[in-house]
C-alpha cells in the first residue's frame, strides 16, 4: 500500500531516476558528467517556465492557450524597448507587466460566461499580432544586452537554471504555505464549494491566469536573452512541451491537484530523453515518439496506481466497519 | 395581418437573395473589367476562348503576391520587395497571407482569381501538388502565372504558356556550402577537422539535393574529413541546445556546417556557452546577422539565394508576360552568392 501510494505521489521521480541510469550506462561515458547535467538543466529551464504557468492555470482549473502568443508579444516588446536605446530593467519590467495584463484581461472575460479555452486561442490571435506588428514581420536581433540572463553563468550554473529555480521556489512556497495559494488550488478541486465557503473563487480564477501569463512572459524573455533575438512568431510546439511536462507530471487536467516540483520534473525528464538521444545521435524523430509513448504509459500507470490505492483503502475501511477496528 | 406581414416579409427577403444571387452570379461569371458574361459567351472550360476573352491589355495592372506565410521573416521581406518594386513600376500589389495552409493558399488564390481582380500572380506555393488546378484555371483566363518549382511538381511536362517557373538550384546551394567549408579546414584547420551539419528537418524542399551536394562537395575540397553527427534545425533555441549536447559526446568539434541560419546561429550560441573555440562555421541562408558574423570574422562563409534579384527578375518576367499570356513562359532560377571573408 505504502509502496503504491509512493509511486503515485513520487512516480515521476522514479521515472526520471530510470531514464538518468538507462542512459548513463547506454551513453557512458558522455552522459553521467556534471557538465552534461548542467546542460540538461539548462534545456528543462525555458520550458519548466512555460510549464509552471500552464500548471498553476490548469490547478486552478483555468488552461491558458495563450502562452506562446504572450510569450512573443513580451519579447518583441522588449526587444523594441531594447533596439531603441531604452533601458534594459524597463524593457523586462514592461515585457513582464505585460503578459500580467494579458492574462488579467483573459481572466476577467473568462469570468463573464465565455469559454477560458476559446478566449485564450482568440488571445493567442491577438498578441502574436501584436508582436508581429511591433516587429514588422521581421525579428529583433543582437540582443546581447540580455546574456546575463541568457547565456551567462553564475557559480558554473547557467541564468536560466536560476531563473527557473526561483520561479518554482516561490509557486511551491505560494501553492503550499500561503491561504492565497491553498485557496487557488480549492476553486480548481470545486469552485462552488468554495464560493459557499465564503471565498471570491473569481478572484483566485483571475489570479491564475495572472500567474499563467506572468510565467509565459518571463519564458518569452528568457528565450528572447539565451538566442540574442526577439522573435514575433509564437510558436505552438511552446504549448505543447509544457502540457506534455505537465501531464507527465500526474498534474489533474480537471483542476485540483498538482505538484510544482513534479511539474520541474516532467520537464527535466523531457529534456533528458533529448539529451540522451542527441548524445547518441539517434535521429530526433524518435525523441518525439519516445515521449508520446512515455506520457501515454505514465497517464496508464497513474490510472492504475490510483485505481488500485482507492480499492485498497476501500477494503480497508470496509474492514474497519466490519471488525470494529480503526 | 400578422400573416399577410410575414407573407410579405418572405417575399421581400425573396427577391433581396434572388436579387443578390443574380448579381454575384453575374459579377462571378464577368471578366476582368466587371463586364457581365452572356449565354452567348463560351464556358470557362474552353482555354483557347477564354484567352480571346480576356486579351492582355483588358488585364488590371495588380499583382497578387501568395507567400508561404507572412510570419516567416524571408516571406514578409519578399513581400515588402514586391510591394516596393511594384509600386515604383505603377502596379497595385495584394498581398496574401495563407499561413502555411495549402487549402487557404489555394482558396485565397482562386477568390481573387476568379473575381477578375488579379492581372498576374505570384505565388509561393506550400504544396506545389495543390495548385496544379489554379494553374489551369489561370491558362483558361489568361493571367499569367510566376511559380516556384519546376512543371513536373505541377503535373505538367514542359513549360508551360503563361506560367513562368522560378526554381531555387538546391543542388548548386548545398554544394557551395560543402566548398566553403572544405576551403575553410583547408586554410584554417590544415585539412583536418571534427565537423557537424545541421540539416533541414525532414519534408523540407530540396533537402535531400542539397545534403547529397554538401557531402560530395566537402570530400573534393577537404578529402578524409568525416562528419561525426547531423542534427534536425528546428530554431535557434532548440539547435543551440542540440549542439551543446552533441559537443558532450564530441568535444572535439572544430567545424560547424548548417543548412539555414538558425541552426549557425544556434551552433554559434552553443559554442560560445560552453566557452570553445569554434574556427569554421559556414551555412547556407545569409540574413543581416549572419553576413555581419562573416564580416567580422566569426563566421567563414554563407551561400545565400538572392531573393532580391529574384524579385525584380520574375516581376519584370511576370510584366512581360502580361503583353502576351499566351506565349511560354520562361523558366527561372533563383542567383546564388557566396560571400566570405575574401570577398
């Protein structure tokens, strides 16, 4: 039973653990090198970004489509605010007040009866216009001003590892040990039982999107700083590898339950199985296989391991009843 | 009454759409200059009368440029060209903007076609295979048609009358991309060197020509070198992370070859993350950033299609055409230029 509720709450670890020592011994010895964990690392960071804001949307029962068209509006309007000779802080405050805004615009509509879904792909629509009318068509290149948060290394350890690391540290610490943070996972579990509790669960709604946009922002600049190059097309694939980090990481899509740290998780394992391949050098089509097939056969396990857990503490209550034993 | 009000209702929406359907068949059905057709008048299915129909100096001066898609950076230069180019020739250009859909390329295309606005069209084709019926339908019409690709991609076996074929020599790109490289472990390397090629994803046109012509090229101008691995270019990002993790298994790279500037770009980034010196890089693209890095040195080579001759080439080939849409079109070729530290 211990062992069943473990590999539910901690599956995705054992997963990843798995996937490190197949490809420790297979990729031996280029695989199971500090530097190589660094640059692994360093591949999870922009994406484990992407996740998180996907994540808290989707906890809180709110998934937000928008990202990789906030994701390009937040870079070119930095890299506008940068090529004409503003102040770079400026150009990252205003590119992320900006996502803010989008996904407080998103949450507000969407509180008006119309479909979160639908109002995020017509959000989607809107910024990656933006951010192509802002760069003409065109992109922002030699954004240097942005290695030190792009390619430049602190302690050995690249910026968007840190980066990365202090957006999980916060959600984590707010998710779990903040009233605002419990109270956003409730409305995703049941908005209504919320509500009769009292608590705004609109606020708390609009608040993820806040937070889904933020995330989505700060990805699209860190991006923008680690290729020196502002770019206004949004790419969907950004979307795709977060629901894929996040659907990995067991994260309800009914809103609820999740786990920030598990979330870290799915995408490092995503950026490990690249990494592997690449290391190997098996044709990259089969990184993209071997991660549908990986989330299918977790998306199975978790079903399972859930299923079998619900029985058991079944039997056992059914047990308690029966022997009048607790 | 409120009967005879709905009656009458129904038999004024009846007229308004019989009204309406006789005017949009009429318009449908007209020529370029909005003149309504007659029974008398010869189906669209027969060529050789629609031409008479439609004789060149009653076609608009307006282009319709068809592009890939608008977001792709090249295309939205192209378009600007065109737009630039034409405009200073006294023509009207409409820009379209399919969005890497084949299906709305082809009705974006048609609409505009069959409305007798379009005096020629431009079109970049996504899925060459789709157009081959817009093709015909613009011989019929006698608009003269610029395509990419050569007639055996639309179905045709020769050249074709009053469509022009603008094709890009992947074959010469890839091969001057393996030159410059070779030329470059030559000067640089003494003829020895790890190299890496990063190639256009899977499905990508002319890839196979260009990777066989870069390969052949590279072994007869620095033979004995190898090349230890390929990676898929998909965007800067993802080759600066596929790069750093292929210098994990081949730390001794010294020569990166790329199919497009993305991935030299990518390639670059890595390099300079993992603090490794990287004495040859070439590819075949050529945008603003990438001839800067050649001219400072960073970069050997970049072969580049000249896009900019291009255009004005097949637009003066499309005004030619339009004097007489019923003569062959002549079959063109994207100019190709090399440009290295030495030049």
């Amino acid at each position: 039973m211990r062992g069943l509720i473990f590999l539910r709450d901690r599956g995705i670890f054992v997963l990843w653990i798995l996937i490190i020592a197949v490809f420790a011994v297979w990729a031996n010895p280029y695989f199971a090198t500090l530097n190589n964990a660094i640059l692994v690392a360093n591949a999870a960071a922009i994406s484990a970004i992407f996740a998180a804001g996907v994540a808290v949307g989707i906890i809180c029962g709110a998934l937000d489509l928008s990202i990789p068209g906030v994701a390009a509006l937040s870079s070119c309007i930095a890299g506008w605010m940068i090529t004409t000779g503003l102040p770079v802080w400026l150009a990252l405050v205003v590119g992320i007040v900006t996502g803010a805004l989008v996904g407080f615009v998103n949450g507000v509509i969407s509180l008006r009866g119309f479909n979160p879904i639908i109002v995020t792909i017509a959000m989607l629509s809107i910024t990656s216009a933006a951010a192509s009318i802002i760069a003409g068509g065109y992109t922002f290149p030699g954004l240097t001003q942005l290695d030190f948060m792009g390619t430049q290394r602190y302690l050995g350890i690249p910026a968007p590892v840190w980066i990365t690391a202090g957006v999980f540290l916060v959600g984590t610490v707010f998710l779990t040990k903040t009233r605002d943070g419990i109270r956003l996972m409730a409305v995703g579990g049941s908005a209504e039982a919320v509500r009769r509790s009292g608590i705004h669960s609109d606020r708390y709604k609009v608040l993820a999107f806040v937070i889904s946009s933020t995330c989505a922002a700060l990805g699209g600049l860190v991006t923008t700083a680690t290729v020196t190059e502002a770019n206004p097309s949004a790419s969907p694939a950004l979307i795709f590898t977060a629901l894929t980090a996040v659907a990995l990481a067991g994260v309800s899509l009914v809103g609820g339950r999740g786990s920030l740290p598990r979330v870290l998780v799915g995408a490092l394992v995503l950026a490990t199985i690249a990494n592997g391949l690449t290391i190997k050098g098996v044709q990259p089509y089969w990184a993209t296989g071997v991660t549908g097939v990986l989330l299918i056969g977790s998306l199975a396990l978790e079903r399972w391991v859930t299923a079998s857990v619900s029985r058991r503490l079944m039997a056992t209550a059914q047990a308690s009843v029966h022997t009048g034993t607790r | 009454m409120s009967m005879t009000r709905h009656s009458l209702k129904r038999s004024l929406l009846a007229v308004g759409a019989a009204t309406t359907l006789v005017i949009l068949t009429a318009c449908s059905s007209s020529d370029g200059t909005g003149e309504a057709s007659t029974s008398a008048e010869p189906s669209a299915t027969e060529p050789a009368a629609m031409e008479s129909e439609a004789p060149a100096s009653d076609l608009p001066k307006t282009l319709v440029f068809a592009p890939l898609a608008l977001s792709i950076p090249a295309m939205q230069g192209l378009s600007d060209g065109v737009s630039g180019y034409g405009g200073s020739q006294g023509w009207e250009v409409i820009v379209q903007d399919p969005k890497l859909d084949p299906a709305t390329q082809v009705q974006q295309v048609t609409e505009v076609l069959e409305s007798g606005r379009a005096g020629a069209l431009w079109i970049i084709a996504i899925a060459p295979a789709s157009m081959t019926d817009v093709l015909h339908a613009a011989q019929e019409k006698g608009v003269p048609v610029l395509i990419n690709g050569v007639p055996a991609d639309y179905g045709f076996d020769g050249p074709q009358a009053g469509i022009t074929f603008d094709t890009i020599d992947y074959e010469a790109g890839g091969a001057a991309l393996g030159e410059q490289t070779g030329m470059c472990i030559n000067e640089k390397l003494g003829g020895e060197a790890t190299i890496i090629y990063g190639a256009s994803p899977a499905g990508t046109a002319g890839k196979e020509e260009s990777d066989a012509a870069f390969l052949e090229a590279l072994e007869a101008t620095a033979p004995g070198v190898e090349v230890v691995q390929t990676w898929d270019i998909t965007d800067r990002a993802a080759s600066q992370t596929d790069v750093g993790s292929i210098l994990q298994a081949h730390p001794e790279v010294d020569v990166v070859a790329a199919a497009n500037d993305e991935g030299a770009l990518g390639a670059i980034g890595a390099f300079k993350a993992a603090g490794k010196d990287l004495p040859c890089v070439t590819d075949f693209g050529g945008n603003d950033e990438v001839l800067g890095l050649v001219e400072a040195g960073t970069m050997y080579a970049t072969v580049a299609l000249q896009f900019e001759e291009d255009m004005i080439q097949s637009f003066d080939t499309l005004a030619e055409m339009q004097m007489d849409p019923t003569a062959v079109g002549p079959e063109l070729t994207v100019p190709l230029k090399v440009t290295n530290a030495a030049s």
